[in-house]
C-alpha cells in the first residue's frame, strides 16, 4: 500500500499540507507552537498544542479549562 508505506520526505509533505489546512482553519493571527518537523519527530509538546488548538477550534466534548498549561518534565537517569 504505497500510501501507507511511503519514504520519510512523503510523510513531510502530507504532513505539511494537513499542517498548512489546520493553520489555515485555526487562523493565521494565530503564533503556532508546531511544525512539520515538531509533530514528525514526535515532540510531544507541540502536538499537544495542536491537539488543544483544534479541539478548542471544533468546540470539541471535552473538558478543559479556560486557560490549559502544558507543563512538561524531563527525567533523565
């Protein structure tokens, strides 16, 4: 399945262009926290924010506070 199996430069760019769409509907006034290479790379902060971003953009049913804080602590042994 070639749309499944695809090279790393394939994903970015789907990657960017579902990116360029959410931005798009989120509004450009909007000072992102994310990236192609943030979100491909897994940085787990910011896709946070994108998640929080869209759920707050589509009203999703989920509960979170006014004023949502992502804090995130690194532990290394």
């Amino acid at each position: 399945m070639p749309e499944v199996t695809q090279s790393e430069e394939g994903q970015k760019q789907k990657l960017r262009i579902v990116l360029h769409t959410a931005n798009r509907v989120l509004g450009t006034s909007r000072d992102y926290q994310w990236s192609v290479q943030s979100i491909h790379t897994k940085s787990l902060v910011p896709i946070l924010h994108l998640l929080v971003a869209l759920a707050r953009h589509y009203r999703a049913p989920v509960r979170l506070p006014e004023n949502v804080v992502v804090n995130v602590l690194v532990v290394q042994v």
